[in-house]
C-alpha cells in the first residue's frame, strides 16, 4: 500500500457525486495541466484538490467533459465546499490561495 504525501497548498471544488463530479474531475487535469490533481470520491460527495495554490475551471471544459451545454451556475449548485478563495464568471471558475492572488 502506498501512501501518497498530501498536497501541500490544496485547492479547488467540493462537488456532490454523479456525472458533474465526474467531467469536473476531468475538467481540473485539463485545465490546469502541469499541475498535481488529486481526487477523492467519499460517497455522496467528491473532493477534487489542484497543487500549487490555484485550480481554474472553465466552462468549454466542462461542457465538453460532459457532452452537453453547461452553465457555471449549475457548478455552484452542486458544490456545497471548497477549499480556497474562489473568484466566478460566466466562462471560469478560479480557486486560489489568498497568497497567490493574481
């Protein structure tokens, strides 16, 4: 059994399980290739952590993870945490450290 060092500057969504959590999941190893994503599925929800201290999510990813139009808002629906600071629009989702502003 190997036990992987957790991220050390953790961010990014906390989405309740199902085919949202599933393309999100997705979305996060796309657009913020480079960069360490961890995913745990704990049941009813689906913790998603992105290394170095921002997570970008953007709505073209998403929709194309999922086959179907989607709206950010339908992200916020479904997301009852997150761990960092979150910035939103219409087209992105940004998850940062108050430390990493940009």
């Amino acid at each position: 059994m190997s036990i992987e060092t957790p991220i050390a500057d953790p961010v990014g969504p906390v989405v309740q399980a199902g085919e949202l959590a599933e393309a999100v999941a997705e979305a996060a190893a796309i657009d913020n290739a480079g960069q360490r994503v961890d995913v745990r599925n704990r049941g009813s929800y689906v913790r998603i952590e992105v290394d170095g201290g921002e997570c970008v999510l953007r709505r073209a990813t998403i929709e194309e993870q999922l086959g179907r139009p989607f709206q950010m808002h339908e992200l916020e629906i479904s997301m009852p945490s997150f761990v960092g600071r979150i910035e939103t629009s219409t087209e992105y989702v940004r998850f940062f450290l108050a430390h990493k502003a940009s």
